[in-house]
C-alpha cells in the first residue's frame, strides 16, 4: 500500500473503531436500545449512501463505508450472541 492509500486505510480504521465503541457504549448505557434500533439506523445509512449524486469526496465516502461496516459488524455480533 503506497503513501496514498495508506491515509485512506488510517481513517477507514479510525472511524470503524470510533462507531464500534459508541455502539458498545450505546449498548451497555441504554437498556432500551434494541438491535432493531440500530437496523433502523443502518437502513438509512444505506439511504445516505446511496444519494451520492452530488459526491460526498474521497474522506466523506470513506467515513460512510466505515461507519456502515461498522453497524453491520456490531448487529451481526449482537445477533450471534441472541442466538446463544
């Protein structure tokens, strides 16, 4: 990975794992938080994503995709453990 796209994997990293603790956070503090809570807000986030039609830019994409991936990892996780 070259000087260029190593920022971009900086950030990516950085706010996956800034959404993921929120999300823990969010979890353990508010005992009306549901996974189809976060469903809901991961459905509009899907929506945001996908009204690009003026272009976020480069660090707006990449905020985008790792906040996504972060929602899907936490509810895929979250679902796992309900399953138990």
């Amino acid at each position: 990975m070259g000087i260029s796209e190593e920022w971009q994997a900086v950030k990516y990293r950085e706010v996956f794992d800034e959404e993921t603790r929120g999300l823990s956070r969010r979890r353990s503090s508010d005992p009306n938080c549901k996974v189809e809570d976060l469903e809901g807000i991961l459905k509009n986030l899907y929506i945001m994503d996908g009204a690009d039609w003026l272009g976020r830019g480069g660090v707006q994409d990449i905020i985008m995709a790792a906040t996504i991936a972060a929602y899907e990892l936490f509810i895929s996780n979250w679902k796992a453990e309900l399953d138990l």
